[in-house]
C-alpha cells in the first residue's frame, strides 16, 4: 500500500463526490499506484492536516486557515501533499510513467483548471449549493450550510436561481460547456491533447462527475448536459471510464 | 509575395506597436512565410474589413460593430482572416511547418491568451493608456481618447493610478507577472513547453515588447520589468529575437 488518499466523506452509498479530490483518483487511478482512500468529513478535515504536519491550503479574508481536501500520504517516501494540483505534480515527479503532463504541458495543465472554472463552473456553481447540502454528512450539515449562507449571504434554500432567473443562468452554465466543447473541437478530440489523454481531461471528468453525482443521473440538470454539444459530456466520461474506480 | 498583414499604424519610427498584431508578424516570421505590412491607421481599420469583405470582429453593447487588427490577406489562396488567434490557427492548416502548436496543443494555446490577460495585463491596462495616446497618430488621437474615456469614465489624463493608488497597482501587476513566471519555472523554460517555442511563447512575447514600446527603454516601469523575475523577461525577449524582424 503506497499512498493514503484523503477524500471527502459523502452519504452516497460509494461516498466519492468531491470533484477536487476526483482529479487525485483520476491521477492514482491512470499512474496504476496503489492506494487506500480514507473517508474524512468536513469538519474532520483540519485534524488531517495536523495529523500529517500540513500547513493550511490557503486563508480566509479574515484571516482564518482554510482546510481542503485531496490530502495524500505517500508512505512509501514519507511525504504529504494537499491540493490536488502539487498533489499531481508530486505524483508525476514520483511517478513519473505514465505521464499527466505529456510532451513537457505543465504550465498549460496548471491553467486548465482556472480556465475550466471561468467557463463553466462559475455560473454553475449556485445551481449546485442545495444538492451538496443533500448529501453532505449528518454531522457536517451545520458546517457547510453556516459557511455557504455566509458566502453567499442569504439561506441556503435561497442560493439556487429560481424561475425566469434560473432559466437565463442555466444557458449561461451552457454557454460555458460549450466554450469547453470548442477546446475539444481544436484539438479533434477524444482528448484536450487529441489522442493523449492527460490532467485537463481528469479536471473535466472530475467536474461531470461531481454534477451527475449531486444532481443524479434522472435529473433534468444531468439530462441537460447529456443532451449537450453532440452528446460530449457522456462520451469524454466514457472515454476516461477505467481511470474511475473507487478503491 | 504571399500574405499582406495590416498592422496598426504609430507615430514611432518603426510604428509597431499594437501587442495583438505582433502575435501575427511573431507568427510569420517563425514559419517564414513572405508577407508585406500595410500600415493602418485606428480609424482606417474599418475600411481595410469593407475591402476584404470580412465580418466585424465583435459587437460593443450598444450593437455597434468592432474592427479590429491583425488582418492578413493570403495571395496565394484569396484567403483573408482577421483576429491573432484565427490567424495563427489558419497559418497552422495552411503552411504547417514549423508548427505553432507542437505535439496538438491547440486546445491549451487558445486559451493561453486569456490567461495572460487574467493573470498581468488587467491589473496594468490602466497604466498603459496616456502612454499608448503619445503614439496614436494625430488623426487617429481624437478616436482614442473619445473611446477610452467613454470606457473608463474619466478624462485620459486620469485614467492612470496615481500616487498611493498607482504604488498598489503596480504591485499587482508584478505579481501577475510572477504567476507567468511560475509557469516557465513549471516548464523549465525558456519556453512555455520547455525546448519548444510556441504560440504561447509569441504572446507573451508581443505584451512584453507592447509595453517596452508604450513605456520606451528608459522608463522606470521598463526598467522595474527588467528587475523582475530574475530578468526572466528581457530573456524571454532575446530567446524569442529571431522572430522580431519588422518587414
């Protein structure tokens, strides 16, 4: 057993749901290292850290440290990484065959994310709010609704856009894929590198499997991006299918 | 004779200076391609679309059309492209070698552009504009200052931070320049993918010599670029030299 991967506990039967600590299954998954993943809760997060002697993933306004998941172990060199971008480049200078940055691609795979994030997920991510509520842990409930009201500064039930405003975000959020299709599209696809497969493409699956997973596969959301660009979205998450074992 | 490329016309001697037509002539000097400049003034741009039969750029809010260069016109296929991006990518398909996007990365070079602008040139266009008005030709400055105040909201002469204001902002620009450099320590250097140049190399090529042209070698803010990074942007420059002949 070489590493010990952190992810975020879920009350989902497989738990996994976190599109941040995705990415890190993804790289563990495609370099074939082996891994056991532990199951950490919200509030549970910060005791890792200290645990592991990990310094904060970054600071609130007010100062305060922010504690965020994937945390890796690797036991076999004794190190640990959090953030799931140094956690890949850990792993590709450790690890280095296969490779997630093939042909030297660092630098544009370490803006792919951003780039992913301006898109897409910005305009999404009110329309997300309510359903991570519906599957964070019991314990964690209080958490996560006291941190989002507060950045959102309004309830939790009031975060998601309703009615007219809803419709108008929600051809925002697809304008925002189909920026993302176009990327494919240069490249001629199945992969942002064209036949390689590499980071980018874990950082887009990691985010299609975070949506189907808060909003299920019945939900007219997910039947939404299904129906997309050709049907893009279903066919980059099956083309990335055996990097996504839950272990 | 193969390609005429419209540059936008200065009152400096060798009258480049527009950041996105040097990704252009950046772009025909690596594949070598024989072209002449044909110098065009602000308001002239739009007469220079009318004559190719090219669609306006983009549209403002109000609806009202945009013409902006780099335009080329292709002799040998009657071909004319304007906008750097769809430049480089119809240079890429029609004279292949050398290419531009090496190893298919297509994908991640068309969105290297934007971020750029996101990481360094936001925080510093505001310090550009006075400089870029002293060499708008005089009768293109009337156009100018008309549309920059109308975008800002304030008299040109006000548009640069001043005093404390202008400290703070200054520092912001370094620090996006210091995530830019983080990308080339990721790579390597000295180009974006290491060994190769590329577009992206060519991009920020043509912000750094932009602002070496508005500000002039002598300046304080040329000479503050030139401290920065370890002079990773003076070096950036001279690796990419052989790509800025002025033809």
């Amino acid at each position: 057993m070489a590493i010990i991967f952190y992810d975020l506990l879920s009350t989902l039967p497989h738990k996994a749901f976190s599109p941040n600590t995705w990415k890190t299954r993804y790289c563990l998954n495609f370099k074939g290292i082996p891994y056991r993943t532990e199951w950490v809760d919200f509030i549970e997060i910060e005791g890792v850290y200290k645990k592991l002697g990990l310094v904060p993933s970054s600071y609130k306004p007010d100062g305060s440290p922010t504690y965020l998941l994937p945390v890796i172990h690797d036991i076999s060199t004794g190190v640990s990484v959090a953030d799931s971008l140094l956690i890949a480049e850990y792993l590709e200078k450790t690890y280095p065959v296969p490779s997630l940055f093939p042909n030297n691609t660092i630098a544009f795979q370490s803006i792919f994310d951003n780039a992913v994030r301006d898109a897409a997920l910005k305009p999404q991510r009110r329309f997300t709010i309510p359903d991570i509520f519906s599957v964070v842990s019991l314990q964690s409930k209080d958490y996560f609704r006291r941190t989002r009201e507060a950045a959102f500064g309004k309830p939790l039930e009031e975060i998601a856009p309703q009615g007219d405003e809803a419709v108008a975000e929600w051809a925002v959020v697809k304008a925002g894929w189909g920026t993302i299709d176009s990327w494919y599209i240069k490249s001629g696809g199945p992969f942002i590198l064209g036949d390689t497969v590499s980071w980018a493409d874990f950082v887009v699956g990691s985010w299609l499997i975070w949506a189907r997973t808060i909003w299920g596969e019945e939900s007219q959301k997910w039947k939404d991006y299904a129906s997309w660009h050709n049907g893009r979205w279903l066919k980059v998450l099956d083309d990335l299918k055996e990097y996504q074992r839950i272990d």
